[in-house]
C-alpha cells in the first residue's frame, strides 16, 4: 500500500516520501467516503424515484428577521393602500356609509311604511316607536308624527314623497340655526392671518375629543394656518402623549404641562405662546370628566374666564364633541355644558355604526347651537365641515 501511494505521489509530482500517517490519512477518507455512500442509499437515495432533498432551514434568528422585516413591509403596503383609499373616496361617500346604519335601521323603515293609502294605528306607533329609537327628541317625533298622519292621507304618498317631505320638514327646524356657523371654522381666511382665535374644545372623557382636535389641528395646518395647541386636559398623561403625536404630524405647536398641573394655568400659556408667535389659531384641550361633576364645570368656567386677560374676546369660540352613540345622554351633556360655557357649536362624532344619529336634530333644536362638525371615522379625512343637505341627503337616501 505505502509503495502504491508512493507511486501517485510520484506521478503527481508530490516530492514527498510516503509514511505511516499518509496511509492512515487515506483510509480514513476511504472509510469516511463508503459510509457516506451507504447512508445515501439506505435512506432511499439510490431508488429509482428521485426525491428532493429536504431544504437547509435557515437560523432561528434569520427566521425572525426575515419574518420582522416581510411584516413591516405588508404594513408600510397596508398604511400606502388606505391613504390611496382616503385620496380616493369623496366626502359625500364617507357620510353616507357612516350613516347607513341609521338610515337602514330608522330612515328607511319609515319610508317603506307609506304606501299612499293612509297609515294604520299599528303603523303610526311603529313611526312613534322608529323615532324615539333614533333619539330624535319626543317634542320633534310628536311634530313630526302629526304631520305624518295628515300627509300620508294623500293617495299619492308613497316613499318618495315621504323622504321629500321628511327633508323639508328638518331642514326647516335645523337650517335657521345652522346659519349661525362662523365660516372661519372651516376655512382659514390668509387676510386674518396672525389674529389669533381661540377655539376651545370641551366634552366628557370618551367623546373622541384629543381626536378630534389632532384632526382640526391638521386641517388648518393644511390650509397654512400657524396652530398653537393647548393640552390643559392635564388628569390624564395618555390623552396628552396622544394630542403630542397629532400635533407633531400636523406640525402645530403643543403646550403641555407637568400631570396634574393647573389646567387653566396651561391654557393662559398656551395661548400667551400663540399671541407671541402671531399664531392664527390657538386650540385648546379641556379635562373631560363626567358632566355630572360640578367641580369640573367650575374648572372649565374657570379655564375660560382667565382667556379673558389676555383677550377680552377669547375664546372666540366653545365646541362640545359629542358621541352620537349616547343618543338621549348627549342632550343632558349639552344643556349642561351649554350651561357653563355658552356653546357657540357642536362637533359630532363617531356617526358611523349608530342609529342614534338623529339625536343632532333634537340638540340643535333644544341649544338653539349649530353643529360646526361630523365625524364619521378615524382617519383626518373622516371629520368635515357640517353640511346640512349634505346631512339629511346621507341620511334619507336621496
């Protein structure tokens, strides 16, 4: 064997003496070599089926990242695909899936009960019963059960007529107040710029109102305007982390306090800072504790009383968010507040999924204050301008 091995060396070239280790060397990769064929051939690989063999798994760790990195990119995909879809999908289609709800469930049953041949006493307590469920206040629902009555003895009052003559009856209660609404809300007017208006934002814990104000906060920053916000709801450090995410998308300025801070203390500084900085609007977060509570109607008497000192005027003006599923709850909210404040509008959300959306009619009406905003969802897009037959055309199904 040594002289064997010597020989390929010799043809190799290898100028080396072959010795005990080489050999040794040698048949261990012999041995190594037959083994490896046999554990081929007994798991099934010199068959005459060729099997595929199985895949190198990578790393735990590489799993992980791979699988961290597959998820980031279906989320960046997912967040892209709703901005498109918020691009996309008109306001007018934003309201009218947001109040499909209360239009199947109330609006659209009531239409399908007028069949042009007088309503029976069944049906005229099904109205009455439709009504009430929508929250749209027992004073309204009498006025408009009446007038029912009397209509559908015409033979020609069918559906169509009921949704027409419903239309013209609410907007008659809603549009002299609706009138009220300071267009400024809305737009940001360039040759105001730099007179500073205070919009104060108050309602109960849940009501959506950090949200709402991120949202308003980004809309005026859109339209150029310089917004200050105030963070005076100082009981609860998570609304004001949530309001300072808002404010940094938007690009507003925040004012916040340490927790637990005077809360009219933090709006005098929130509005000093936006009178220095000629900011155009400077909007202010409140605490929302339950209604009942009289120590916090106090607060924000309080809060709204110490405006005055650096502007008689201020706030120009005092928004209630309300939850339009609390139905008959809101209107107790909004006398109460009403009450202490003096509400120059109304911001309603969450309008989407409720049938109590009919509950704005009854407050309006009660407050004599107009609804300033709609809210329909999450997202910016989901909160706009409050457009009276814009309103009632989601709602009837015109």
């Amino acid at each position: 064997m040594i002289q064997l091995l010597q020989s390929i060396y010799d043809l190799l070239g290898v100028q080396q003496l072959v010795n005990l280790g080489d050999l040794l060397g040698l048949a261990s990769a012999a041995f190594l070599l037959v083994a490896g064929i046999a554990q081929y051939f007994s798991s099934g690989g010199g068959t005459a089926t060729i099997e595929k063999l199985p895949e190198e798994k990578p790393s735990v760790a590489i799993q992980e990242i791979v699988s961290e990195k597959l998820e980031e990119a279906s989320l960046t995909e997912v967040i892209v695909d709703e901005e498109i879809k918020a691009e996309v999908i008109p306001w007018s289609e934003r309201l009218r899936k947001g109040l499909s709800s209360s239009r199947s469930q109330v609006w659209g049953r009531l239409g399908s009960l007028f069949q042009g041949n007088g309503l029976t006493d069944d049906q005229l307590e099904e109205i009455e019963e439709l009504l009430y469920s929508a929250d749209i206040g027992p004073q309204t629902a009498t006025e408009l059960t009446e007038a029912l009555t009397e209509k559908a003895k015409e033979t020609d009052f069918g559906e169509k007529e009921f949704k027409s003559f419903l239309f013209n009856f609410l907007k008659e209660k809603l549009a002299p107040i609706q009138d009220k609404v300071d267009p400024l809300l809305y737009q940001f007017n360039k040759d105001e710029k730099g007179k500073t208006k205070v919009i104060m934002v108050v309602g109960v814990n849940g009501a959506g109102k950090t949200t709402t104000i991120g949202k308003l906060a980004t809309k005026l920053t859109q339209q150029g305007a310089n917004v200050v916000v105030g963070a005076c709801d100082t009981f609860r450090a998570a609304a004001v982390d949530q309001l300072q995410v808002w404010c940094d998308r938007a690009g507003a300025t925040m004012i916040r306090a340490k927790e637990g801070s005077n809360p009219s203390g933090v709006g005098y500084e929130a509005l000093q800072s936006a009178i220095t900085q000629n900011a155009d609007y400077c909007i202010l977060d409140t605490a929302g504790r339950l209604h009942t509570k009289g120590n916090l109607m106090e607060e924000l008497t309080k809060s709204k009383n110490v405006l005055k000192k650096l502007d008689e005027t201020a706030p120009q003006h005092v928004l209630l968010v309300i939850d339009a599923i609390t139905g008959q709850n809101a209107i107790r909210q909004a006398e109460e507040f009403n009450k202490a404040l003096n509400l120059s509008g109304l911001i309603f959300t969450k309008c989407d999924g409720s049938s109590k959306a009919g509950s704005a009619v009854s407050i309006v009406q009660s407050l004599k204050v107009p609804i300033t905003y709609i809210g329909v969802g999450e997202s910016v897009e989901d909160l706009n301008n409050f457009n009276l037959d814009e309103y009632l055309n989601a709602l009837l199904d015109m």
